[in-house]
C-alpha cells in the first residue's frame, strides 16, 4: 500500500517549521531575546507577545517558570517528527511514514492543549492582564491555529491508519485462509 500524502499536510509541516524554529530561539535565547536584549532585532515581534503572554515575557522569567523552555523542547522533538515525516512521505515513500505525521499531530495538539488548560487552571495568570481584542488577535486566533489545524491532520492521517490496519488485517486472515486450505 503506498504512502497517502495530503498537500495541506505536507505545507502545514513545512511552514511551521522554520516559524516553531524562531519560536524555540527566542525562548532558549531569553532574556538576550527580550527586549532590551542585545539580540533582541531578531525577534522584534516579540516585543508585542511578551506583553500579551507573560510566560514569553519577564514575568515568566523572574520566577524561573520552566513551562516555556519545556514546550520549546517539545517543539523541537515535534519539528524533528514533521520533518521527518516530509522525508520518509514525500522522498522515500514510505507507507509507515503516516505514522510519524499523525504522532507528530498529535504531540503538537496535545501540547497546545495543555498549553491553553494550564492559562485556564492558573486564572488567566500569563494572559489576564490583555483585553478582549488583544487577546484575541495576539492569543487566541494564533495559537487557535496550533489546535485546529493539527487536530485536522490527527483526524485524516489517523483515517488513512485505520484503513492501513484494516487492509492489513485482511491481507492477513486472507494469507492464514489460503494456509489452512
């Protein structure tokens, strides 16, 4: 059965590549990141969403708050599995490769998901302070799309995984039939 590869998939991986490399960076980098850092030009934008989520920001880093540095790192194992996943799908074609794609899909959902529920069990402490339009254009809308598009991919490469299973397993009996005969 060869590997089924979807092209929104494939972009999704590719794009966000070098986007959660910037993210890991700047994270790592921190405070040489931050504003008023001495490398802070290479993430200028940074400056607006260190404000709109403290676990970028000083807050987070004043009291030693692992959380970011610890997403940053699944980020990377994440980043490790998409990129793999392009190789084995699109160079290779390999049917397993589906596998990697939807892990991957699935830490990144899983991640942005406790991501979203520790600022919910914590009161809104890293992003209270922002108003409804701030937090909805600098929160809620970017890392939406780091549940909805992954959670979409989950959804198609764990279809085509079932019907990879399912196909086997009827290959299977099929071969343990024409044995017994």
């Amino acid at each position: 059965m060869a590997v089924k590869t979807y092209s929104w998939v494939s972009f999704w991986f590719l794009l966000t590549t070098p986007v959660i490399m910037w993210d890991v960076s700047y994270c790592f980098m921190r405070p040489r990141s931050m504003v008023g850092g001495d490398l802070h030009w290479i993430w200028a934008p940074y400056s607006i969403y260190q404000n709109v989520d403290y676990l970028y920001g000083i807050p987070a880093l004043e009291r030693g708050d692992g959380f970011t540095n610890a997403q940053s790192l699944m980020n990377i194992i994440e980043t490790v599995l998409n990129v793999t996943y392009l190789y084995l799908a699109h160079i290779n074609e390999w049917p397993p490769a589906t596998l990697i794609g939807f892990t991957s899909a699935a830490l990144t959902l899983a991640k942005t998901v406790l991501y979203w529920a520790q600022e919910y069990y914590c009161s809104y402490c890293a992003t209270g302070q922002n108003d409804w339009q701030t937090l909805i254009v600098y929160w809620i809308i970017p890392n939406g799309l780091w549940i909805i598009v992954p959670a979409a991919i989950t959804y198609v490469l764990g279809k085509d995984l079932c019907a990879q299973l399912t196909f086997a397993d009827k290959v299977s009996k099929a071969v343990t039939a024409d044995k017994k005969r």
